[in-house]
C-alpha cells in the first residue's frame, strides 16, 4: 500500500496532541535538511530570531501561534 497526504493526516490525527506535535516537529526537522543547501530557511529564522531581539514584546505563545493559523485554515 502506498501512503497518501490523506491516508497519513487520517492516522496522525486519531494521535495524541504530544504525539503529534512531535510528529510535526520530526517532519518540519525532514524538511529543513533538504532546504539548508539554499540557505532559505536558515536566513529566514536567522531574521525572525533578530526581529525577537530586537523587540522582546512581539512574541507571542505556542497556544496564540497555533490559534493564529488554526484559524487561517479554516478561511
């Protein structure tokens, strides 16, 4: 059996919430290593990381990150 997006989002949602977010976290980590030849990302959470430096009140929290984009998703 081949997996698909759909067979696999089915599963890893039935996990859970520990389970995946570590499981996101394994896969966002997967998906770094491809990009680092380019240097994108690096660069990319290099600035974000300098913008927190740089004002300390912009961040916000894991529960207010998630809500943010849980409900760009549902748009």
């Amino acid at each position: 059996m081949t997996a698909t997006y759909e067979s696999v989002m089915n599963f890893a949602l039935q996990l859970p919430p520990a389970e995946r977010s570590r499981l996101a976290s394994n896969l966002w980590e997967s998906t770094r290593e491809s990009m680092r030849d380019g240097g994108e990302l690096d660069a990319m959470l290099d600035e974000r990381e300098a913008e927190m430096d740089r004002d300390p009140d912009a961040e916000i929290s894991d529960e207010q990150f998630m809500s943010h984009f849980a409900s760009r998703s549902r748009k």
